[in-house]
C-alpha cells in the first residue's frame, strides 16, 4: 500500500510518499520565507502554497516515479497549525481523493512528528521529546494515548531561537543561525533558567535576551552559546525528571529544534548516564515533512480508520490528547 501526505500548517509545505514497507519514495519540503525581519503572515504563506502546490506535487510524483493513480491513500494534517495554511492542504488533499476515487484520512501534525520518529528509530515505547517552533513537549504514550506530561508554558524554542535571531539581524528560520553563533562563543554569559517541574517557560528569557542584544556588550556568538547551553539544560532536566518518572528505556527528540547537534549530544550523554536507548533522526524526517504525515495514515488506515472526506476540516488546535491512536492497540 502506498500513501501520499500532505503538511501545510504552518512554515512548510511538504509532499511526501512512502509505502507500507517503511520505503520513503518521496520527501519534498518547500519552506516559505517571510521577508526580513517579519513573521509569518498566514494570507502570504497560504498563498504561496496554493501557487507551489502543483509543483510540489508533480515533483513528488517524479521523485517516486509513480503516477497519481499508483497512490492508495491521501493523508493530510488537519491540525493544529494555522487555519489559512491547513485548508490550502486540505483542499487540495479532498480534490486528489475525489479525482483518483481514493480513500483520505486526516492527520495530527504532532502524532506524526512523533510516528516518524518511531518508525526511524525502531523504538516501540519511547519518551519524546517535541521541540519545534510553536511546541515544546514532553509526551509518553500511557493508558492508550499519547499524554503531554510536560511543556512550555509561554512560547515554543523554536519560536525564541527565531525571535533572538530576528533580533540580532537575521532571516528566518533562526534555529540554524544559532547554532552556527553558537560554535564560535566562548565566554558564558548567566541567562534566566526557568524550570518549573516538567514545565518550562521562555518568555522571561526571550526578554533577557533582547537586552543583551540591545545592550551592544555581548558579541552575538557568546549570547548564541550561552542561550543555546542554558535553554537546552532546561530541556535535559526535564527529560530526566520525565524518564524517572515513565521509567521508559527510550527516548527520541523530534520537531525541527531536533535537528539541533548540540541538543544531540546532550541527548546522547543524558541518556548514557541513565542506560536510555538514543538514536537522532535526520532532519529531513525531524522537521515539518509530508513522509510523516502519510506514514502517520497508513497506520490510521491500516489499523481501520475512516474519514469522511465531506467532513474533513482544520482543527486549528487539535492536541495530541485529543486522538485515539487505535493503531497502537492489540
Ligand atoms: N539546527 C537547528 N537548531 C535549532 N533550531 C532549529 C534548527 N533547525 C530548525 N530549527 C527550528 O525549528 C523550528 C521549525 O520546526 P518545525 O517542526 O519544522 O516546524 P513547526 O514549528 O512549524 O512545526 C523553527 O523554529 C527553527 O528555527
Ligand atoms: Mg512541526
């Protein structure tokens, strides 16, 4: 069985295609670039996706070397994400399922992340740590749901590493410029470390920083490294607290702040040290990607999930707690 997904809720829109033999046949990820110094205006991205949809389709379809009607199933993210950005997938996902007569289901963008990274990893029931631009999450599957038992009560990291880079002068997305800062800082500058629990908050950082920026003292590459250090020990703490918790001997990072190699290796290091399996995925799978969207639904599917595709809309704040993940039950 072959499954086509479609992600389009927020700064991506991506195409992937993968069979029910864990086979990625295609994975095209188009990112769109608000222009300098802005965020994310959702008319602009929704209109450019409806402009590079076909493109992005076609070149997914070469890449597999497949016509449209080789697919067996549409997949789609339906939430949660931005509502101008979703229905731009979601049309275009309804339409496909109508034209070809294929059958479509739709897809929670945080399951997925978390799916995929399963489905690299071999592991069966690991703790997850979703780091991307909106969320930060601790998750663990517990009493047959995915259950968020810990995150940030402010704003995504994703989103403060984009902000501090706009701030410093630089294009979205901010998380790779940091990083690259980051490697040339030295001298450790104190930073605000706010960990509540297995919550955190980063909002009281975010403004920290802006001063040192504005302060014109620092050097950009010490305060990359220094925020970098300090907000990625926040995230390890609460791993740790997360794994003695769960007591689960696995654990995965997804979301696009995955990518990170710093984040990596402190991953690596924590979970030695409690005898946890690690293993990174790669970004291409980590950030926001159409392959975990109709991996995602050939399990929806295959374990008997049906959407009526006249009923499919945006659930622009669909949480992890609200799926039944039938899939994963004997
Ligand atoms: N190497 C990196 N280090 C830190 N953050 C990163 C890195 N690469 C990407 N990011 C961040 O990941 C976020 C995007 O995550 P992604 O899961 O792709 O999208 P979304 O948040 O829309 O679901 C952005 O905030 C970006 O700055
Ligand atoms: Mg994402």
């Amino acid at each position: 069985m072959i499954c086509l997904g479609i992600e389009s809720s927020a700064y991506a829109l991506a195409v992937g295609i993968i069979n029910d033999k864990r086979e990625i046949l295609a994975n095209i990820i188009y990112n769109f670039k608000p222009p300098k110094g802005m965020g994310l205006i959702p008319r602009d991205a929704a209109e450019e996706y409806s402009k590079k949809v076909y493109d992005i389709l076609t070149e997914a379809f070469d890449n597999a070397n497949l016509k449209p009607e080789n697919i067996d199933l549409i997949a789609v993210t339906i939430g949660p994400g931005i509502g101008h950005c979703l229905r731009v997938g979601i049309s275009v996902a309804k339409y496909l399922a109508l034209r070809l007569k294929k059958p479509i289901v739709g897809v929670n963008h945080c399951i997925a992340h978390l799916e995929v990274a399963k489905m690299y990893t071999g592991f069966k029931d690991p703790l997850m740590l979703y780091v991307s631009g909106g969320n930060t999450q601790i998750i663990t599957y517990k009493d047959g749901k995915y259950r968020v038992i810990g995150e940030t009560l402010d704003i995504g990291i994703g989103n403060l590493f984009d902000v501090v880079a706009r701030e410093m002068g630089y294009d979205m997305p901010g998380g790779p410029k940091i990083e690259k800062l980051a490697k040339e800082g030295k001298n450790y500058i104190e930073i605000p470390y706010t960990v509540k629990g297995i919550d955190l908050t980063f909002g009281g950082i975010l403004t920290y920083v802006k001063n040192l920026i504005k302060s014109g003292k620092y050097k950009n590459e010490d305060i990359a490294y220094s925020l970098q250090e300090t907000v990625f020990a926040m995230l390890m703490e609460v791993s740790e607290r997360a794994l003695a918790y769960t007591n689960k001997k696995e654990f995965v990072i997804t979301g696009g702040v995955a990518c990170n190699k710093r984040l990596q290796e402190m991953a690596k290091e924590m979970c030695k040290e409690w005898g946890v399996k690690f293993k990174p995925i790669p970004s291409e799978l980590a950030r926001d990607n159409g392959v975990m969207i109709a991996w995602t639904g050939l399990l929806m599917y295959k374990s008997g999930i049906r959407h009526k595709p006249e009923k499919l809309r945006e659930l622009q704040r669909y949480r992890v707690e609200d799926v039944d993940p039938i899939w994963l039950k004997p």
